[in-house]
C-alpha cells in the first residue's frame, strides 16, 4: 500500500544530497588525468545525472512504500553503503582490468536496498567505471555478469541468513574466478599463469570478505530495524512529547493502546514492536483535528515513522479501509476497547465481570460486522487475543 507524503525531511534531503555529491565525486575522479574526448566527458555525465534522478525517485518510492532492506531502513544507512560501493568501484579503477572487486558491491547494496534496486545500481557503476577508464567491451560484459550473479547470491543469502549456505559460498568462489578467467581469454586469445593465480587468489579473497561482513551487514540491519523502533517507543521521542504536550490524556491513552497491544502481539507470535508504535500513535492526528485518519498519515511521515505504521494508522478503526494484517487489526482491537472503557470511567469498570462482558461484547460486535476479514486473523488467534485481554489487569 501506498501512502501520500506531502514533503520530504529535511534531514533525509541532506542524505540524498550527500549521496548525490558522493557519487559524483567519485565519477569525477574516475574522469581526471584519462584520455576521454570532451564529447564523452558530456554523455558520461549526462548518463550519470539521469540514472542519479531515476535511482532518486526509486528510492524516495521504494521507501515510502517500505520495500528497501527492512521497513524502515533509514536514508543514513543508503547513504554510508551506497557510498561504501562507490569507494570500491574508484578502487576498481586503480586495479588490473577483469581483476577490480565490483562483486562486493551487489552485497552492500542488496544489504541497503531491495534487489532490483541494488542491480541496476551495480549495473550503473559497472558502466561508469568501464566508460571512464576506456575499459573494453569484455571488461564491462565481466562486470556486469559479476554483478548480476552476486546480486542473485546475496538476496539468497539475504533470506536464508539462518542456514550455513555453504553452497552459494562455492558458488561465489566460482563466479569471481571463471568470468574474470573466460573474458580474459576472450579479450587476448591467451591465459597466463599469473592471471590464473591472481584470478583464484582474487575470487578467494573476495569470497573470505563476503562470508566475514555480508552476515555482519545483515545483522545490523535487524538491529537497526529493533533499535528505530524502540526509539519511537521512548517518551523522550520528539513526537511522543508533542503528543503529551497536546493532550496528557491523549498520551496516555496512546500508553495504554501500545502496551496492550505488545502483549496480544506477543501472545499470537506477532510483530510486538510494530502494534506498540502503532497503538501509541493510533489517534495521532487529532493533535490537528479531522480528517483524523489524514492527519495521522501526515504526521507520520513527517516524524519519519515506518511504512508499516503509516499503513495502520491510516486503517484507524477501519473507517476507510479495513486493517489489512493481524497487527493492524490487534491495535484497532485495543483502541476500541480501551476507549469504551475509559468513555464508561472507572467506577462502572472497576468489576472485573463488567469489564469481561465488555470485551466480549466489544470484539464480537467488530468480528461479526467483518472487520477483521481481510487481514487474515484465524479465530484461533482472534480467541487467544480476546483471553489476553481477560486477564490484563492495567486496562483502566
């Protein structure tokens, strides 16, 4: 799903910025003291700013719609990686043609963006490393097949980062070392025992770096993910103390919604830290009145919060469109019943029996008007949601 985002960030701005300047940078140097004509100087550069503003608008599209590593994976982090790959591929300039470790560049973009994206990226560099340093035709068709193979082995891995994948290892080792050979013959008719050694040496070392950090990348990456998260989390978080200074009972509802719905998350096997931001910024936008389901997209991109967020908040209480996944449909929930509750006050809810009727009473009402139909909750977990709450005792 697709949510509007009326203006980027400033701070994610400045990361694009920086990207842009970084790339170019590299290019330029790439340029300076080789034999290029003026008139492939031109169409060099204006390859370079038209695949900058096409990878530009992806990433803004891909990360509205959080599809880059991980839902949430921050501009920062695009930033440090992509210009990590180009460092590599101006190292590549410097080194002996065939031999330059442009494979390395599929793993640290495919840790940073989706697949596609980090392809074409790949590609892209290929071309610009090649075109500027007036490299052969073969030294291109060898890079670009490096970097379409490694970028299929690092999204293997990418999802089957549990297993030992000793298998893709092998099959790293072999692609460095057999296109870099294969080129080379076709290029001079010949192979040389040197190139031979260097090839294999080379498509070792490369395998050795890829085991080592690839795993380390993608650690990270989970982490991150975790990390921003908890960040949303903690009351010392610029929208959560805009969210108290609008209204402390507000907040405090929010408090309530995010907790609760951690535990029903927690209780079905669910993602807890998406239900708790979720469930603590479900009524953010009534900080500027209605329409509340607008405002709490808007307010959401404007804090930077994950897709997945933005895609709940926008499904609040299923006026527009119904939750569309468990999670969602956990903190609508949470929200309904904490908000009839505190609309009764605490006097009539302090007997437990009234507040187990009103549970029952809340959610079989939503379940049977088909809230819940699209976002393929079982009634085993819709039974198992309902007990949790039954036994919570912070619900006033």
């Amino acid at each position: 799903m697709e949510l509007p985002e009326k203006r980027i960030p400033p701070k994610r701005f400045a990361y694009i910025i920086a990207l842009f300047l970084v790339s170019l940078a590299c290019v330029l140097i790439m340029l300076y003291g080789r034999r290029v004509l003026l008139d492939e100087i031109v169409g060099i550069i204006t390859l370079f700013l038209s695949f900058s503003l096409v990878f530009i608008i992806a990433l803004i599209q891909l990360r509205r719609m959080g599809r880059l590593s991980f839902d949430g994976t921050t501009y920062k982090r695009v930033f440090i990686l992509t210009s990590v790959s180009w460092v590599i591929i101006l190292a590549s300039s410097y080194l002996p043609v065939f031999l330059g470790p442009v494979i390395l560049t599929s793993f640290i973009m495919a840790s940073a963006v989706d697949g596609l994206l980090a392809l074409c990226s790949c590609l892209f560099m290929d071309m610009m490393l090649c075109f500027t340093c007036n490299m052969s035709t073969n030294t291109l068709y060898c890079y670009m097949m490096l970097s379409i193979f490694g970028t299929l082995i690092a999204v293997f891995l990418k999802y089957r980062r549990e297993e030992k994948n000793l298998h893709l290892y092998v099959l790293l080792f072999g692609v460095q070392a057999f296109f870099p050979i294969v080129y080379y013959e076709f290029s001079y008719g010949r192979l040389s025992v040197s190139f031979l050694i260097s090839a294999v040496l080379a498509a070792a070392l490369v395998t050795a770096v890829v085991m080592i950090f690839y795993r380390w990348l993608l650690v990270i990456d989970e982490t991150e993910e975790a990390i921003s998260y908890d960040m949303y989390l903690e009351d010392d978080f610029s929208l959560a103390i805009e969210l108290k200074k609008f209204s402390g009972k507000e907040f405090t509802h929010g408090k309530k919604v995010s907790e609760l719905s951690r535990a029903c998350a927690r209780e079905i096997g669910k993602d807890e830290y998406l239900c708790g931001v979720a469930g603590l910024y479900y009524r953010v936008g009534c900080m500027r009145g209605e329409p509340l389901i607008n405002h709490n997209v808007e307010i959401a991109s404007e804090y930077c919060l994950p897709h997945a967020v933005k895609v709940i908040l926008s499904e609040y209480q299923g006026m527009v469109e119904k939750p569309s996944t468990v999670e969602s449909a956990i903190v609508q929930m949470v929200d309904s019943l904490v908000s009839r509750i505190d609309a009764l006050g605490q006097e009539t809810m302090e007997s437990s029996w009234n507040q187990e009727m009103l549970i029952y009473q809340a959610l079989t009402e939503h379940s049977n008007a088909g809230m819940y139909d699209d976002c393929g909750l079982t009634m085993n977990q819709f039974l198992r949601i309902r007990d949790c709450l039954i036994i919570k005792e912070n619900l006033l």
